[in-house]
C-alpha cells in the first residue's frame, strides 16, 4: 500500500497581516501533481485542515479547489481528512456527506451509539483489498469516548487500543493499518513550535498496538519517532512561523504490512519563502537594516529582522524596515529583538535607608530600569534623568 501522509495546511493562515492564499494554491497544486505523479491508494491529511475554526469563505473555497483537484487526477484514490485543534469538528464535518461523493472521508468528531458505547466504526476507513486508515481526529486525552469504567487518565489509551482491535477483527488477510492521530508524542523534536514548552505530550505506546505506520500530524517539523519507523510527522508542507527552519514536504510511505515502512520526502517550494536576516546570530539594527537593503529586490519573500540591542528597539524601527521594501517584491514582518544586555540579577538587593539616603539617584535609577526592563539605560535616558533631578533640586532649593 502506498499512501501520501501530509497534515497542518493551516489553509486561511495570515503571516503578520499578509494575506497566503496565493501560497496555499501553489502547495495545494504541488500535491495535486505529486498524486497525479505517484497515484498513491490513499490520501491522509492529519489534521489542522485550517488555521481558524471559523474558515474564512476563501479558505474554504482553496479547500474545495485543492481536494476536488486531488480527486480528479486519481479519482480511485480515497482521500481521509480529520479534524486538529485548530479546526472546528463540527464545521469540518458539516460537509462529510458531500464528500463522499468525491471519495472523500471527513472524520471531524467523536459520537456514540443510542447505549452510549464509543462508535468506534466511524474511524475506520477500508481500503479493499489494499490496507485499513484508522482516522482519529484530535482530542484532549479525557475527551475520548470510553466505556464508564475506564478511568479518565486512560481513555485515550484505550479508545486507539479498541479500534485498532476491531481493525484485527476484520483484518482477517493481515493487510497494512495506518493510523491517523494529531497529538504530540514524547521524544518528538518541537523545536520551532507556537507553543513551545507547553505542549503536552503522550507516551508513544498510548497509541496502542495493531498499526503499521502511524501517519501523525500537529508537530509541524517532519520527524520519524522511534528506532522503528513506524511512527511519523510529516510536517506542515508550509511554514507557519519565522521559527520553522526547516524543509517543507509531503511524505510518501510505502507498506507491505511485514517490514518497516518506505518514506520519501517531497519537498514544498514556498513562492514566499519566510527568510530571517541574518539567519543565525542577531546582528545591531544598522546592519540588519543593511541586509535588507542589500536583499533582493526581485526575490517574494517574508522578512524578519534579526536584532540584537543592548537597550530599546528605536520606536522607527519598523517604520524604517517598512520603507527599506517598498520597491522590493518582500514583505517585511517583525523584529526578533534579542537583549544583550547584562542580565539582572533576580534577588533584590537588601538597603537599609540610611545606605539609601547615601545612594546617588542616577544609581537608584539605573539598578531599578535594570531590574524592572533587563536592560541597561540609555545615554539619553541618564541625560534625561539627570534634567529631571536637577529641576527637582531648583525647585526644592527655591523653595527652603
Ligand atoms: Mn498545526
């Protein structure tokens, strides 16, 4: 069985108010001609469908281009959508009906039968004679449909575990079972995420036993887990962030049910690719200012300025990048400020008022910018302090 694995398109994403919809087109038909190129048995989109769980009308039109143009150039090809958890399950799968009619599977919820077991049926997709798609949409662990006796912290273990039993049931000729997930899984690389350092992981075993290859989305970094193989992100095919530093593609996976999974990566070329100047150390606003006037003026591309600064950002900043584009096909986006300032120290320097009363002002002002901002003041703040202070003493003087 061959099957093209993708997942988090983000359709309707807006880059720092750029509208991507021409991107999303291009990478759309990019994978309408890798299907009509590797006419795979299936087709898996892993989740994160949209960015939004309100599409707009636009996203959803580019949905409807890009699935029926995948569906016309390999019409036998099945194609599994499930919801993540940027995307609304209700709304994905206001249409599911519909989709049928293009071969299309929508697996957008989870629901249950009139004595409210877990419908588990509804997440299995049967590829004749080919293999079997297990389709999970994304769920909080708890939120997984169970039996009333499972405990809580199981549900999610149990709900993967029960499918892919039916699965054995009915899989009576030991044909290839994909699985379909969108969660994070421990030992998996982040880096680059939205939500890095708060992404909640499972262990890789909760996605139970009885699968082949498990064809994961939500991690927008393409990545194998394991030693084995068999369980897989196969990234967004177009960056979501600045901090997505790496290749962009599509996965091609061929199984046979016995020996470990093929993956080849297709790449996505990005007709606006997100470029961050300098890509590796922040350099003063000056020179960062300077590559940008150097770039390209024909070169469509994202911009975002690495600065390094040892106090404030001036408040042009922006406006100066801006200007810097004008007559250059990029875009610029944002600033990275990196701080390289002397750090403050977190514990509070202990005075008694006596010590206070002997502390000149400028240094009671500079610990307290330093300790309240991380940064050092400015020569122009100090200059400014100082008129401030010497006002007050005239006024104080005139006054005794
Ligand atoms: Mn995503």
């Amino acid at each position: 069985m061959k099957i093209l694995h993708t997942s988090d398109w983000h359709l309707g994403h807006v880059l720092y108010n750029y509208d991507r919809t021409a991107e999303q087109r291009d990478m759309l038909r990019q994978i309408v001609d890798l299907v009509a190129a590797e006419r795979p048995d299936a087709l898996l989109v892993s989740g994160d469908v949209f960015h939004n769980a309100a599409p707009s009308a636009a996203s959803q039109q580019l949905l409807v281009e890009g699935l029926l143009g995948m569906h016309e150039v390999c019409p036998e090809m099945p194609i599994v959508l499930t919801a993540g958890n940027h995307d609304s399950a209700a709304r994905l799968e206001a249409t599911a009906q519909l989709w049928k009619l293009a071969n299309v599977t929508v697996v957008g919820s989870f629901t249950r039968h009139d004595d409210h077991t877990p419908d588990y049926d509804r997440h299995i997709v049967e590829l004749p004679g080919k293999g079997w798609v297990v389709a999970v949409p994304h769920a909080y662990p708890f939120n997984f449909p169970a039996p009333a006796e499972v405990d809580r912290n199981e549900r999610q273990r149990h709900f993967f575990q029960a499918v892919l039993n039916r699965v054995a049931e009915r899989n009576t000729d030991g044909l290839p079972v994909v699985l379909m997930a969108h969660l994070a899984v421990a030992g998996g690389d982040f880096t680059g995420h939205d939500n890095i350092g708060t992404i909640d992981t499972v262990p890789v075993d909760a996605l139970g036993q009885g699968y082949d290859y498990a064809a994961l989305g939500h991690i927008h970094r393409p990545q194998t887990i394991g030693d084995e193989g068999r369980v897989r992100y196969c990234g967004t095919p177009l960056p979501v962030s600045f901090d997505e530093q790496c290749e962009h593609s599509v996965s091609i996976v061929q199984l046979d049910g016995h020996t470990p999974p093929v993956v080849t990566s297709h790449r996505i070329t990005n007709l606006h690719p997100l470029r961050t100047l300098p890509p590796q150390d922040p350099v003063p606003l000056d020179e960062a200012l300077q590559l940008l006037a150097d770039f390209d003026d024909q070169q469509p591309a994202y911009i975002r300025l690495n600065v390094a600064t040892q106090g404030y950002v001036p408040a042009d900043a922006r406006s100066k990048a801006a200007d810097a584009t004008q007559d250059k096909a990029c875009r610029f986006c944002v600033i990275k400020v990196t701080n390289t300032a002397p750090q403050p120290t977190t514990e509070h320097r202990q005075m008694t008022v006596a010590q206070l009363q002997q502390t000149n002002p400028l240094d009671v002002a500079r610990s307290y910018i330093l300790e309240k901002n991380g940064v050092a003041m400015t020569e122009e703040q100090e200059q400014m302090f100082n008129e401030a202070l010497q006002r007050v003493n005239e006024t104080e003087n005139n006054r005794s």
